[in-house]
C-alpha cells in the first residue's frame, strides 16, 4: 500500500496519506499568533478544512481528533468554535489536554485523522 505525502518539509509532512486514511500534523495558528483562543481555533480549523480538501477529505470523515491546549480555563471558548464547526452526527473520538506548546503565542493545536471521501 503507497503512503502519499502532501506538504513535506525536512522534519515533517502537514499530511499523509496511507490507504483510505488521512492524518494531519498538529496545526497552529500561523494566521493569528498571540490572539484569543476564539481567533486561533478559527484559523486552525480552517487549515484542517484546506489540508483534508487537498488529501480528498472534509470534516464529516473525520475519525479522530487530538487537540492540545496551553491552559484549560480556555476549554469552554476553543470548543464553542469547534461545535460550530464539527459535521453535525459525525463528531469524531477526541482527545483534549493541556499541554506547554512550542512557543507562548500558539494557545491550541489540533492534529485530525479522517478517512478518504
């Protein structure tokens, strides 16, 4: 089975493709660095909609989803955005912690596996 690669750069691919499933690298917010968790999980959500169009997905594939936040007071602001956005009856498994991110302006990153339209 080929693993196809989109995105690649000399320390990771933003997407893989292997099979009929699609796996995302974690996305920030690269759009609106330092801005309220609102603004971030808007941004990040719409490079997950670009990146599973590109492998032939969208968001009511979604199988899986990890997302990592920088401090949990923010919990209830980040999931607003992402019940809007969530395909209504094909709400993926999730995962959500709080973790230190790699650089104090990103306050989320989330990291999807979808399957193939």
């Amino acid at each position: 089975m080929s693993i196809q690669r989109l995105q690649t750069g000399e320390r990771m691919s933003q997407v893989v493709i292997h099979g009929n499933t699609v796996y995302t690298a974690g996305q920030v917010a690269l759009d609106a660095p330092g801005e309220p968790v609102t603004d971030q999980t808007r941004d990040i959500l719409k490079r997950i909609d670009s990146l599973l169009a590109q492998a032939g997905s969208d968001k009511s594939r979604l199988l899986s989803a990890t997302i990592w936040i920088s401090d949990m007071s923010t919990f209830g602001e980040m999931n607003a955005v992402w019940d809007a956005w969530v395909a209504p009856g094909a709400t993926p498994a999730r995962a959500c912690v709080e973790a230190k991110l790699a650089t104090p302006q990103f306050t989320v990153e989330i990291a999807v596996i979808a399957a193939l339209n």
